[in-house]
C-alpha cells in the first residue's frame, strides 16, 4: 500500500515513546496522539490504576501500549524504566518529560519542604530522565527527539506559582543546553509549551478571578482543549517532519505569549 504524504512525514510506526507523566490528562492525550501515529507507547507514573482508562482508549483506538510504574525523580527508577523498554522493545526512539507539581502558596510561606518537592519533579526528573534515555539514543543509528513540557510561567512571571515557574524556567533553559550539547549526535531536544490548559496540577489556582485574568491576557479566550497538543507533539517527536528542529520553545497557548496590554 502507497505512503501518504502526512504518512511519510509524520508516522511513527515501528517507534517507541516513553511518556513520563504518561498517566496525567495531559501528558496522557499526547501518548495517545503517539500511539494513534503508529508509536508503540510506554505510559510512566506511579499510579498502575491511573493509567487504565488511558491504556483502554489507546488500544480501543487502535493504538499500542504498556504502563511501567516508575518514581522519575529517582535515577534508579529510570534506569529501570529504560532497561525495561529496552528488554520488551529493543529500541527507545522519543521521550515525552511531562509529570509536575504545582502549588499556589504565597512567596513568603514557600516551605523547604515545598520548594524541593517541586522542584524534584519538576525540574530533577527532567534531567536524569534526559540523561538515562539519551545515552541509549545517542548510541542508536537514528538518535531520537526528547520533548519536555514547559510552561508559559517559565518565560513571563505568573503571581501564586513562583516554585513552579522557577522550576519551568530550569527546565527551558536545561533543554537549550541539551539541545546543543546532543545534535550532532543525532538527539533533538525541544521544549513543548502549554498555555492554559485546565489539568490535574493547576485546578486549585484556577479560581474565577484568575480564571478572569488568565481570558484577558489570552486572545482566543478560552482554554486550551488536551487534544490541542498533539499536532506539536507529532511534529516534534517525528523524525522527518521535525528533523531539523532542536532546541524550540513551542507555544501552543491561543496567543497568551503573544499578548501584552
């Protein structure tokens, strides 16, 4: 049967995605949009029972995929992961950096506790996943594309997220460093950014104030729907329609980092 055109530049049949933070809603609709493009896909996370539906919808769609439980800020637990999907695949081709934590805790009351909780996962997690997975990609013929979820507090100061927007920024910034220390050995490193999607993390911050502000600053007002981020996702995790991409923050936020006053 003839490829497509769409087919030749965005299929990943015969790939294998890890999705770290694959069991989240977000994180989750993007391991499917991988799956639905032909990926084999590894959902991670800690919770087997959150991962159910998700694996139900992929494989009801059509789709391939397998949970591994995994705590992402332990580099041991990564290493697991990694020789699991090796012994079961024999191949890691994209890796999805995806889980977080949020807290809307005023600046001044920000705990120890707090400040490297969130920062474990949001910001050590993405740097020994990159770590652990890039060392099998660099070592494979066809390298391999590691997407990390940033945010748009990274960029522009956001009031009652300052851990996690400090974490972001870690995170854009790391990706950068990545992206140009693994490209001429064949690991593209891009930063996929939400604007506001209602999730998991930041519902308690949603408050109808915020919510005001957050439509007054974004031009297409409205949130972003999960199935949004697949189109970005597939062109960056694609080794033909995303070749010569590296190091990219892209937006997918209906205009908020466009916007000023």
């Amino acid at each position: 049967m003839e490829t497509s055109f769409l087919e030749s530049q965005f299929s990943l049949a015969g790939k294998v995605a890890v999705v770290v933070g694959g069991t989240g809603e977000l994180c989750g609709t993007m391991a499917l949009g991988l799956a639905q493009a032909g990926a084999e896909v590894v959902l991670v996370g800690r919770n087997k029972a959150k991962a159910e539906a998700r694996l139900a919808q992929i494989e009801a769609a059509g789709g391939k995929a397998w949970f591994q439980a995994a705590d992402a800020t332990l580099k041991t637990d990564l290493i697991a992961l990694r020789n699991a999907v090796l012994e079961r695949c024999g191949r890691v081709d994209i890796l999805v950096n995806g889980a977080g934590v949020n807290s809307p805790t005023p600046a001044l009351e920000i705990s120890e506790e707090e400040f490297e909780k969130i920062m474990n996962a949001n910001i050590k997690s993405v740097l020994f996943a990159c770590q652990v997975f890039a060392e099998t990609m660099i070592a494979a013929p066809g390298g391999g594309s590691i997407i990390n979820v940033g945010s748009a507090s990274a960029r522009i100061g956001l009031s009652r997220v300052y851990t996690y927007s400090a974490s972001k920024a870690a995170v854009h910034n790391l990706s950068k460093n990545l992206a140009r220390e693994w490209a001429p050995q064949g690991v593209r490193v891009n930063i996929l950014v939400p604007g506001f999607f209602p999730a998991e993390q930041n519902r308690k911050v949603l408050t109808p104030d915020r919510v005001d502000t957050i439509m007054s600053h974004t031009p297409m007002a409205r949130f972003g729907k999960p199935e949004e981020l697949i189109g970005a996702t597939l062109l960056l995790a694609s080794p033909v329609a995303g070749s010569f991409i590296t190091g990219l923050e892209l937006e997918v936020d209906g205009g908020f980092a466009a916007m000023t006053i």
